[in-house]
C-alpha cells in the first residue's frame, strides 16, 4: 500500500529523515494527540477560577484535576495490554474517542460533581493518548530512527507546557471556561482522520482473556499511591489514620499484584521485562524525570511571583529558558541518537546539568535576578531535554515487539508517578519551610497567614502588611531553596543509574556486526498489512 503509513521490513534500509509522506501524516497526528493530552490539564488550571465561580463546589476545587490525573495513572498501563493483545491503531483510535467524548461532557457539565465525573472519563482516555503516541512511534519508526521523532514529541510536550496557561486564559476570557473543553474536538477529529485514513498496522488478536484481576489490583494500588501524595499533609496529616489507611491499601494492592502477575495467563505488565537492567534503569530515571520536572515547574511560578514580583502570566512566560532549552535539547538528542546510533552519553550528561541545575536554584534568595534565575532555570532544562525522550527509546530498545506497549506503558506510569510523588514530597518540605520561616520572622501574624495555605496568590500577597509580605518572600525562598535542594539529591540517584546503562546497538546503527548484536536485542520489525 503506497498511500499507507507501513512498517517496513528492513529499518536499516531508510534513510534518516526520508520517511514517506504518509507517515509524516501520521506523526503530524500522534503531535495531535500527544498536545491534546499534555495541554488539558495546562489550560484548565488557568480556566479553574471561572469555572468555580459559575459551578460552585470550591470545597471539590482539587477533585477536578485528581480525577484526571487518577484515570490517567490507572488506564495508562492496561492501554499498553490491550495495544499489544488487539492491535495499536484500534486502541489508539479508542482512547481519542474516549477523551473526546469525556471533553464533550465535561464542556457540557452543570456542577461540579458532573464535571469531576466527566474529567475522569477523559482521564481514562488521554492515558491511551500518551501510550499510544510511543507505541505507534515503536511500531512505525526503526529504532535508529526513533529518537528524531520522539525528541519531536518532548518538544510537544515543552510547547503544552509554555502555552497551555496562555492559550487557557485567552479562551476563558474571550470564549468561556467551556470551549476550554469543546477546544479538544476539532483537533481530536483532525488526528481521529489522520490516523484512520493512513495507519495500517498488523491486526492482532489475543486468544487469552484480559487480566481483570491484575487489572483490578494495579488500579487500586496507583489511586491509593496517588491520593497519599495527593491528599498528604494538605487534605489530611502525613500521619493520619485517613493516609495510613491508604498506604496499606496500596502496598498490599501492589504486592498482591506483583504476585498475581507471576501467575496470570496475559498479565497486564508482565515482569520478565524488568530483567533487563537498561529497562529497569530507565524506568528508574524516568521517574525521577518526573518527579524534578513537574517539581520544578510548580515551585518556580511561585519563587517568580512571590519573591521576583512577576505576574502570573509573566511567571508562565519566565519559565522560557527552562522549556525553551528542553525544547532544543531533546530534538538535538533525538537527531545526535538518529545519526550516531549512540545513546548513553545523554543519561549521563543529561542527570549531570540536572542535579548542577537543581543545585543552582537551590541558592536563590531574595536578592536572586530574574536573568540568574533563567539561567539556572536553563541549566535545568538542558538536562531533562537530554532524558525526556531518551528514556522511552531505550527502554522501548530493551524488549521484543510483542511488548511494546507494556514497555511504553510502563515507562509512562513511571514518569506519571515520578511527579506525583514529586509535587507531594517537595510540596510538603515547601509548606514546612514556608510556615517556619514565617512563624520566626512575623510571629503569630505569619502563623495566621499560612495557617490554612502556604501558597499565597497574587491578590492576598499585596493585601499582607510590609512586615508579613517582606516575610513571606525569604519564607518562599527558604522553601524553594529546600525543595531543590531535595531534587538535587534525588537526581544523583538518575546520574548513577545513568552510569550503569548498557549501550546495545540500535537497529541500523553501523556495520553488519552491529547490526546482527542490534537484531538479537530487537526482532525484526513486522511487515504492516
């Protein structure tokens, strides 16, 4: 089929960059849906105080990104399953539906409870958006290709990052909180069409059954999981009896998993993938990506604007030279991987600049300029450019065809939960410097203050007397100086693991005899029908 996006037999006979036409159709489309599903949450964080305001239900506020980031976690891996039992291109075009029809409602909800329903069902489909993404790219682009393209993909993500806030503000405020939602549809049919029209894969069909049970065990352990870092010293203590009962929950969900796994006939992610040491390790610093980057992308906006004096545009706008040169970095990466065949320096390199970079944002203090904080804030952006996309490549190396979808899943969910506990435990170091910093320097006053939050907006910061606000700036620096300090010290953890990194040859990646090792660590791609 000349008119299709097909898998061609033989990786090492394309050319780099000289895909066929209608495979850039595709990749234009998985863009498409890779921006659907990393700009949502960005525009309706921006959109969150209209929507309130016309629903009511603030008391819920939070639910309606949990459940988005629940449905997410907990759909990611059994998306992977299924891609691999019954085929990439149905599931793919499935989740699409999914998150279109969850975006529809959502559009259309009349409370808060309706909409925190709808959001969930438009959870569950952008985790196949993300997965599907990856696997499809597995499955359609030869390994040494892959890295130019899921470099691409990083740079999507870095643009989702830059100009959801933006983009959310302006349809609020022109259009409504509404079409923040109904936004989603004319570019979920544009990809639906793309990825119909020209994506033919091999059809699969799985003779066993899906693994309910597993299924059922590993959605229980990842809600438990993300409501302790969720809920975990804000909703509830740390030590509650509401956190502990979570955590036992979870733990005993995970480990009646792990152990259910070892006897399912298809389980949902089946743990011979875990023997290989590049997958195990890349699993390990796509977590800690993960849990530095969405870790730094909450804790810099509120240095910026409480300390620097930015607005909260602005504070979008100045986090630039971070996403600007992760942008530029994992296409580099991408395109370096593609023409070399070479791979482990960027772990390495990439886990270096980010505990420097963290290192560098810890010294911030009051007197910090906005030009010194960018460049750090640049240091830090070069490093996660290095491991965004690299990650998925190697670890999408490391296993046969048949598990392509469990090994980007699973890549996935790591990063997912890398971030949770990310935001959950430098959010709780933040709050604890914050409130002690204040208590000492303004008294009772700065207890009041930070009493019930120690994230103060725009608005309440100018109504603080010039003893609280002068407070509360070395408060927030003495809190980010913390919390980066904190992800310095676990990023050492990725620069270790880095090290150990095996470099196999990728498919294509020089001579025969690289070739031949390349083969026996990835069978030959299948012939797209």
């Amino acid at each position: 089929m000349a008119d299709t996006a097909t898998v061609p037999t033989d990786p090492g006979t394309q050319e780099a960059g000289r895909q066929p036409k209608s495979v850039r159709v595709v990749l234009l489309a998985l863009m498409i849906a890779m921006m659907l599903a990393m700009l949502d949450n960005m525009i309706i964080g921006t959109a969150m105080p209209t929507i309130v305001g016309e629903l009511g239900g603030l008391e819920h506020l939070s639910w309606v990104v949990t459940a988005y980031t629940l449905a997410t976690a907990a759909a990611t891996p059994v998306w992977g399953k299924l891609g691999d039992m019954y085929g990439r291109k149905s599931t793919f075009m499935t989740s699409i539906v999914l998150f279109l029809i969850g975006s529809a409602l959502s559009g259309m909800a009349q409370d808060m409870g309706q909409l925190i329903a709808f959001r969930a069902v438009q959870g569950l489909g952008a985790g196949g958006l993300m997965v599907g993404v990856m696997a499809i790219i597995g499955d359609l682009i030869p390994p040494r290709e892959r890295g130019k393209y899921q470099g691409m993909m990083a740079g999507v993500m870095a643009l989702a990052m830059i100009g959801g806030p933006l983009v959310g503000g302006t349809i609020t405020d022109n259009w409504g909180w509404r079409w923040a939602f109904y936004i989603n549809l004319p570019l979920g049919a544009v990809a639906l069409a793309a990825v119909g029209a020209v994506l033919h894969l091999p059809k699969k069909r799985s003779q066993a059954g899906i693994d309910y049970l597993g299924v059922i065990l590993l959605t229980i352990g990842i809600t438990a999981i993300v409501l302790v870092t969720t809920w975990g010293g804000t909703e509830y203590a740390w030590t509650s009896a509401r956190i502990m009962e979570l955590i036992g929950i979870g733990v005993a969900a995970l480990v009646g998993f792990v152990f259910w796994q070892t006897r399912a006939a298809e389980p949902v992610v089946p743990l011979h993938i875990f023997r290989s040491r590049n997958f195990t390790l890349m699993s390990l610093i796509g977590f800690i990506t993960g849990f530095v980057m969405f870790g730094a992308t909450l804790f810099l906006p509120l240095y910026q604007q409480a300390v620097q004096g930015a607005s909260a545009t602005n504070s979008g706008l100045l986090l630039l030279p971070m996403l600007g040169a992760m942008l530029v970095t994992s296409m580099v990466a991408g395109r370096v991987t593609t023409s070399t065949g070479k791979y482990k320096v960027f772990p390495i390199v990439g886990s270096v600049l980010m505990v420097v970079g963290l290192y560098l944002l810890s010294t911030m203090d009051t007197g910090t300029s906005r030009f010194t904080s960018g460049v750090f804030m640049a240091v830090v952006g070069f490093g996660m450019g290095c491991l965004m996309q690299i990650t998925m490549l190697v670890a999408q190396n490391s296993v046969e065809m048949k598990d392509m979808g469990v090994a980007s899943s699973s890549t996935t969910l790591f990063r997912t939960l890398g971030s949770s506990f990310g935001v959950a435990i430098m959010g709780a170091l933040f709050n604890h410097r914050v409130q002690d910093v204040m208590a000492e320097r303004a008294g009772a006053l700065g207890s009041k203050v930070t009493e019930r939050s120690a994230q103060l907006d725009a608005k309440s910061l100018e109504k603080l007397p010039v003893l609280a606000r002068e407070a509360y700036q070395h408060a927030v620096s003495s809190g980010t100086h913390a919390a980066f300090l904190l992800g310095a010290v676990v990023a050492v953890i990725a620069l270790v693991a880095a090290v150990f990194v095996k470099e196999v040859p990728l498919k294509g990646a020089g001579p025969k005899a690289a070739q031949g090792e390349a083969d026996k660590a990835q069978p030959p791609v299948v012939e797209a029908v």
